[in-house]
C-alpha cells in the first residue's frame, strides 16, 4: 500500500537530502545534538515559507505552539536575585512572607467600579480580581491591542470615604493552560486617590515586575491625599497571546491598605490649617485639601469666629 510503501522519517535517502550522484548535500549534515538539529530544521522550513504568503501565518502559529518558550513569553524576573534600588519599582513579596495575606485579609477595597477595556465581561471583569478564595483563579483580562503602548484604566471604591492609602499590592495573572503559561504584566502602573474618579491625586509611575509573585507599591511618600476611590492606570504591554497575536494585560487580585482619618482628627487638622497656617499640621497638603472639601461648613464657621476675633482685637 502507499503508507508501507513511504520512508521513515529517520531515514536519510530522501530527495531533499541527496544531490545528484548520491552525494550528501553539505547542507545537511545536520548536528548531533538534537535541539540544534531541531533549530536548523526550523530555519530551514521558515525560509522556505517566505515565498508562500499564504501558508506563512499559520506555520508561524503553529511553531509558537511548539516551542512556546522561544515565541510566546517575555523575560520574568527573578524575585529572589531581585536587587531593588530604584524607590519607583515594585518590591517582591517572598514566599514565606505574610504581607500579601495580611493585606488580602485587610484590603480597604470594597467593590470595582470601571475598567477601560475587558477581554470577557462576565468572566475576566475588574471584581474577579477581589476574590482571592476562587480556584482555580480568576482574573481581569484587557482587550487584545495590536501595538502594546496603549494604557488601560482601573476604578475601585473603598469602604470608607476619607482613607489614606500607603500600599497597594498586585498579582499579576499567570495563564497555566496556554503554551509556555505566559504572564500578562504592564509595563508602569500608576496611582491616584480621590472623592471621584474624575478628581484624583496620582503618583509616581511605578516599574512593575515581571513575574507572578505577589509585589507590593508603597504609596507613604507619594502624598496622594485621601479618597473614596482607587484609580489604577496601567501603562504599555508586553505580552502576546498565541491564539491571535495580540498583546494584554492580566492582573489576579489586587489589595491596597492604610487607615481611615477619623471626623474629628480632621476638623483638628482644618482648625490648625486655619489658625496657624505657618505650622506644620502633621499631614500632607493634598490631604488638608480634601478634608477642607469634605468639611465645608466646618471651614465657613471658622472662618466667622476667625472675623469675629479679629473685629475685637482693632
């Protein structure tokens, strides 16, 4: 029959291995060691593909399922040979660690309002990130984009209405079931704190580390006021998805902590704002700001006794 009748692959008759008198093509006497006799092979096959535009796509899709180490992930770093000097890049959170389980367990984030773009609404939106007991794990998907500089918005409200926020802490998704299990990062990512997400204090940008270990961004310094909302921008992408070419971000859980300015610790702060404005009132000015907008009458009726004390004394 035909199939008995056909040469086994490892044999070495075949026209494309032998010129004419029985010689060995130089070509091809291929390596003993089998990944580079494997790389040559690939080479080969590309550079016969180049005149074939319309089998070109699909052997181009069907090597990165393949050798999905080579064609279809990024560079990952290394958490534990990480040596972070740069105040504006991530830090790790090491295994052992209990840091990014105190602060799931604590997270201020009550509910997520707004992404910019989302691959799959009902399975891969911005709340599959606050769930942190589901297994396998979920997550919130970008739409694909063809050019990987494009920024992606995220709006979460927290569970109070004055909350200063000093660290946010991201898992970056890990796709286990497609080849190579890529990871999906951003390239920077940015914060901002406000009473709207249309009115927002931002940070610094952030490098974000390429890897699915949990990292941590500690906002203490970045003054970003108080707020009822969390803005998380997101900026550049790096990775491919296989399946059609185009690049996402991924992001599993996210979880931010801090503290809650009491009521009466910011009419306080407002009062020596007001009276002593040459002294240091212990917070920030973005914070003063706001809690002058969230205390209005509190501002209009110091403002009267300060008139009032002020017509005495002349």
């Amino acid at each position: 029959s035909g199939k008995s009748s056909r040469k086994a692959p490892c044999e070495s008759n075949t026209s494309n291995e032998i010129m004419e008198g029985g010689q060995q093509h130089p070509e091809q006497a291929l390596p003993v060691d089998r990944d580079e006799r494997i790389r040559i092979r690939r080479t080969q096959l590309e550079e016969l593909l180049e005149s074939h535009n319309g089998y070109q796509e699909f052997f181009r899709r069907w090597f990165q399922s393949q050798w999905p180490s080579e064609y279809n992930r990024i560079e990952e770093d290394n958490p534990a040979a990480l040596k972070i000097t740069d105040k504006y890049t991530a830090r790790p959170v090491m295994p052992r660690d209990t840091e990014y389980e105190d602060m799931k367990a604590r997270t201020l984030i009550e509910k997520a309002v707004y992404s910019s773009s989302c691959d799959d609404d009902e399975t891969q939106g911005t709340e599959q990130m606050l769930d942190f007991a589901a297994s396998p794990a979920t997550f919130w998907s970008s739409a694909g984009f063809v050019e990987p500089n494009v920024c992606q918005s995220l709006v979460f409200r927290l569970r109070k209405p004055n909350i200063i926020i000093n660290k946010v802490a991201i898992k970056i998704y890990r796709a286990h079931y497609q080849p190579g299990q890529p990871i999906y990062p951003a390239q920077f990512v940015r914060f901002g704190v406000g009473h709207s997400p249309q009115n927002v204090t931002f940070s610094n940008n952030f490098r974000m580390l390429r890897m699915s270990t949990p990292q941590v961004f500690d906002l203490e310094k970045e003054n970003l006021g108080m707020g009822s909302y969390l803005v998380v921008v997101l900026t550049g992408m790096l990775q491919t998805q296989i399946s059609d070419d185009l690049f996402y971000i991924a992001l599993e859980n996210i979880s931010c902590t801090g503290y809650e300015v009491p009521e009466m610790y910011a009419i306080q702060a407002i009062e020596n704002m007001a009276m002593h404005p040459s002294r240091n009132s212990g917070m920030s000015h973005n914070v003063v700001e706001e809690l002058c907008k969230m205390y209005p009458d509190v501002i209009q009726s110091m403002a009267s006794q300060h008139g009032q004390e002020k017509g005495r004394n002349l």
